[in-house]
C-alpha cells in the first residue's frame, strides 16, 4: 500500500511567477512548484513535495553506498576546533568555516566535511588490520559561508552531503575502496536519471593526490570541464594543468642566467637581451632569486626595463622569453588578471613543461592562486605554466580538438592517502605486529545539490519532470470536473494507491481544471491521469509529462498500465 496523498490535504503554493531573485530553472522552478522556499541566503526549507525528492535520492543514494559494504553513521554537524587545528583546516577554510563559540567561549565548527572526525573514530574503534579496510558514511547538513550562495539549493551555505570514507592498510586497498565509490556513484547517477561525466579534478581543501569529479553538464552549472571527442580523456578546467603529461620529443625552453657576481644594472640587462636601457618588452619573465619579478605578455602587460631596479639585487637573475615559458603567450592574458584562479580556464599545453604552473602576477605578493597553495600542490620555486583553455584546443592525450561545456559537481571522489592519518596518527596493529599507517579516501555527493541538477537537466517550458525514482510521486491524479470526477478520481487513487502506486491526487474543490492542469505539468510527476469529460463512463486521460503523448484508458487498464 503505497500513499496517496490528497492536494487538498497537502501544503503546496505553486506560484505563476519566477522569484525576482532566481537566475537559474532550476530556483525558479522549485520554488515556483512550492518544493523549496528561502529562509535566509543560501539556506532553504523543503517544503513536503521537495523533501519527498531529497529523501527518494538519498534513498537511492544510501541502498548503493550499503552495496559496496559502507555502513551509515551520523557524526554532529556541530564540531570542536583542536581537530581542525590539528590539520590546519580551522585556518586553511578562511571565510568558507562557519565559526561559532559556545557560552564559555570555546571555538567550535559546523562541519563543512568531516575527515577529521572519521579519522578520530576509527582510531579509537579500529586498532588491527583485521579491523580494516572499512567504509563509513552519513547522510547530513554541512555548512559552508560560500561567497555566492545564489542558484537556489544548487549552492547552499546549508546543505545535504553523503560523505564517505574509507580507511585501508595498504595503497592497494585504497585504490580498490576508490574504486568501489566509482562504480557506486555511476550507478548512482544512473538511477537518479542524471547526465554526467567523469573528469580529473583537483584535490582542493582535502588534500590528497587522485581525485575525480561527477559533473552534470547543465547551464547552469558552475564548472567548466573539458571533454575530449576522440579519446576519454575529461577534466575540470581547474584541473587540467595539474594533469600534465610530459611530451615526448617537446623541450621546455631555455632559461638564461645572469649569474654576476656584482648586482647586475638595468644596462646589463639590456646588453643583455640586446635592447635600449628603456625598452618595454612584452615576451620576458624576469626572476630575481628565483622570484618572479616581472612579466610581460603580449597584449597584456609589459616589463619596462627602467623598473626593475628596485628588485635588482645581487642574485641570479633568470630572464624567460614568453615564447618559452608559455607555448602560447597570449593565452597566459586571461589569466594575468584580476580574477582569482577558480575564475580562470587552463588547459595543458603539450608544449609546457610537466609539472610546473604559474601561478602569479607580476609578482608574488600580488599571488592570484586561491585554491592553490604553495608548497602543497606545487614547489615553491617553480613557475606554473598556465595557458587558458579554449574549445577546440587539443587533447593533452591525443591532439584532437577539445568540447568544453558547463557542468554542475554533483560528486567528488579523493583518494587522500596519509595526510589525515599522520595527523592523528592513525596506525592499526599490522599483520607482522607492527603498527601501519591507514590510508583513506573521501568521497562526497550533493544530495540536495542533485535534486537541483535533476531539475536543471530535466525540466521544460511547462516546468520540473522528474525522473519516476525521483519523482514525488508516480502518478498524478487530476479530478479535472465536479463530483463525479472527484470521486472517480479518488476510487481509481485508492487502487494504485493498494498496488503500490505512489499516487498524488489534485481533488482540490474550487479549483479550474485549467489551473489543475498547469499545476501538474509544473510539479512534474511522470504520468498524469486525468478524470475528466468521460468520467461518466469510467474512462480517464493518460498523459506523458515528458513526451506529452495522451491516452484514453479504463480504469482497469490505466490501473494495469500503471502498476
Ligand atoms: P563546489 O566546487 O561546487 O564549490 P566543492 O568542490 O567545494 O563544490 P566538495 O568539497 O567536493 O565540494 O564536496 C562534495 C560535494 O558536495 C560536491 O561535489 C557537491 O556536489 C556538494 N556541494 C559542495 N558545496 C555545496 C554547496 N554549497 N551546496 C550544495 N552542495 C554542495
Ligand atoms: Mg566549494
Ligand atoms: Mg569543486
Ligand atoms: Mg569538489
């Protein structure tokens, strides 16, 4: 016996017009179709209809990740500070934390993930190899101060993650645990009914080496991944640079010394690279002490010789010509800029040289990178050759031109390694008796983000059509008449309803036909079975929501044709 829930009896406001604030079809729509309604920025209350979706995808969600042999917990969102010192994140996070004191005024957190935590619980609950591998997950509300909480639920400072973790004793175990995550989260998305790709990602906040992302290519989205036509080569801009490869039979360019052993002068300089004392040079980076003190790029900024005085020092000076240390100095322009760097489009140049990136200004101080940190993703005394992605530029793996779309990250899987394990020191009793550093993973979706990119991917001009693992319910009843239609409407709901149909009825009274009609095409369940002009004869309308395609049944057969 599956619910059948009467509109009359539901607290449902569908609205005929778009919130003045909503941007994108997806905050339009749910709001409009009464799932979703703003309580603060970027913090939302689910109204019946839309908490009945949040829970069928945390349903599908929780039945793959019990799959794969990970076993549910609920950690608190509300957290002590000591063990985001311990891993540096209190400060690492910035604004992003949502900071609170309690009334002693003692720090505390709401957690915008959890590794931490999970590690602090393994290490107290699992203390052999015989415990291990393990994978622990919840389903919970994480905070996050995001900067531009717009897009409705798609970008929450208050959301709903699945995250999960997995703890191994060795680098195999982890990979297979990674591995596992992968297959769940493709059958995952599959299930939900979403479009997706799965592109390289950079690891960010967690740290960590391998990491992945599930981007749901939408308008909406704000990603920018690239995908190759030819080969399965995909990576989120953002990661693309990180991904480089070394080419075979490509030279990184030559980078001159002027190892002096006075402090060189401006003129030396010049003599140097055989201009006037006052030239401005547009194809040079200049290093003092391995210092980027200058850079000049082709309709962009230049390096006026006259300047660099005040950086000259008695050091080595590398002077780079932008032609070597970017293949294509013009596309180095879109990022010189003042846009932070998750702002910017990369792409691997197969004429750069592994490994490196740039990822400064003029100079260090006036350091663009914000999801980058020195000495973590890179070395401090490398320059990151950076050229900003275009469509069609080539595949890093094979050359053929590059596709480049929007997409909205509804899942990011890490394969952390050690870095929060040494941090706690987290060791279980090996096999041979000695203690072994675990390794983990982590591994998140956004569940209330899903039911965003769902809505961005599926909806139409009439509005939100749902996937039926989904959707709010499986049929839509609509009594589109009087009485008799009412009641016919009801009789034929309590059969689906025994069948185990999921079934929503509009038996509203004193509502048009006209309005139940847009209401239902707004709402979005997958079919809508109207009682209408032929109620009398116990003949109902059937209609696709997505295709639109109708259908006059029975009831019988409308009953065998649903269940
Ligand atoms: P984004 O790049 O969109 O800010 P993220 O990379 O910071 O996301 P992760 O730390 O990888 O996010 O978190 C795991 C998942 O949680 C993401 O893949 C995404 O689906 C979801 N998520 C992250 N931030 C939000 C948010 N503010 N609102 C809703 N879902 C979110
Ligand atoms: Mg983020
Ligand atoms: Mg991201
Ligand atoms: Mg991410």
């Amino acid at each position: 016996m599956a619910q059948v829930q009467r509109m009359s009896r539901l607290m449902v406001k569908t609205l005929r017009d778009d919130p003045a604030d909503a941007e994108t079809l997806s905050h339009k729509l749910l709001v409009r179709a009464g799932y979703v309604r703003r309580t603060s920025a970027g913090i939302w209350t689910w109204l019946p209809l839309g908490k009945k979706v949040l829970e069928n995808v945390a349903r599908v969600v929780r039945e793959e990740m019990d799959a794969i042999g990970g076993q549910e917990v609920l950690l608190p969102a509300l957290l002590p500070r000591e063990p985001y010192d311990a891993s540096g994140r209190w400060d690492e996070y910035g604004d992003l934390l949502f900071r609170v004191k309690d009334r002693k005024g003692a720090d505390y957190l709401l957690g915008p993930t959890h590794e931490e935590i999970f590690t602090q619980i393994v290490k107290d609950q699992c203390s052999s190899y015989k415990d291990l591998p393990v994978i622990l997950y919840q389903i919970q509300t994480k905070y996050r101060d995001e900067a531009r909480p717009r897009s409705g639920v798609l970008r929450g400072r208050e959301f709903q993650m699945k995250d999960s973790y997995s703890f191994d004793t060795t680098d195999e175990g982890l990979v297979e645990s990674y591995g596992l995550h992968r297959e769940a989260y493709q059958k995952i998305f599959a299930r939900l009914g979403l479009d997706y790709r799965i592109v390289s990602a950079v690891s960010g906040a967690m740290g960590g080496s391998a990491s992945e992302e599930f981007l749901a290519p939408a308008a909406a989205g704000e990603d920018t991944f690239v995908d190759c036509p030819a080969c399965d080569y995909a990576a989120n801009t953002e990661a693309v640079t990180f991904a480089l490869t070394p080419v075979e039979g490509v030279e990184h360019g030559p980078v001159e010394e002027l190892d002096t052993p006075d402090t060189p002068t401006i003129e030396t300089l010049a003599e140097h690279l055989g201009v006037p004392a006052s030239a401005t040079l547009k194809n040079l980076l200049v290093k003092v002490d391995g210092e980027i003190v200058a850079v000049g790029v082709p309709g962009d900024r230049e390096v006026d010789l006259g300047k660099l005085g005040e950086h000259l020092a008695p050091a080595v000076v590398e002077l780079v010509t932008a032609e070597d240390f970017v293949g294509r100095a013009d596309l180095v322009r879109g990022y010189v800029g003042p846009q932070g760097l998750d702002k910017v489009r990369y792409i691997a140049d197969p004429r750069v040289a592994p490994g490196t990136a740039w990822i400064t200004g003029a100079n260090k101080a006036d350091k663009h990178a914000r999801n980058v940190v020195c000495g973590r993703d890179f070395e401090v005394d490398d320059y990151l050759d950076v050229v900003v992605v275009e469509e069609g530029d080539p595949c890093p793996a094979c050359g053929t031109g590059l596709k480049m779309d929007r997409a909205i990250e509804i899942g990011h899987i890490f394969q952390l390694g050690r870095k929060y394990a040494d941090t706690f020191q987290l060791d279980v009793l090996g096999q041979n008796g000695k203690p072994v550093r675990v390794t983990m993973g982590s591994y998140g979706i956004g569940v209330s983000r899903a039911v965003a990119a769902l809505a961005e991917q599926s909806a139409d001009s009439q509005g939100l059509c749902w996937p039926r693992e989904v959707a709010p319910a499986d049929v839509h009843v609509v009594a589109a008449g009087k009485a008799l239609q009412t009641e016919l409407a009801l009789d034929v709901s309590e059969k689906l309803g025994a069948a185990g149909v999921r079934v929503l009825v509009d038996d509203r009274a004193g509502v048009s036909p006209g309005v139940k009609f847009t209401d239902s095409e707004l709402i979005g369940v997958p079919q809508i079975l109207v009682a209408g002009r032929r109620s009398a004869e116990g003949v109902l309308e059937l209609k696709d929501r997505r295709t639109g395609e109708r259908e006059e049944l029975t009831v019988a057969e409308a009953i065998a044709r649903l269940t």
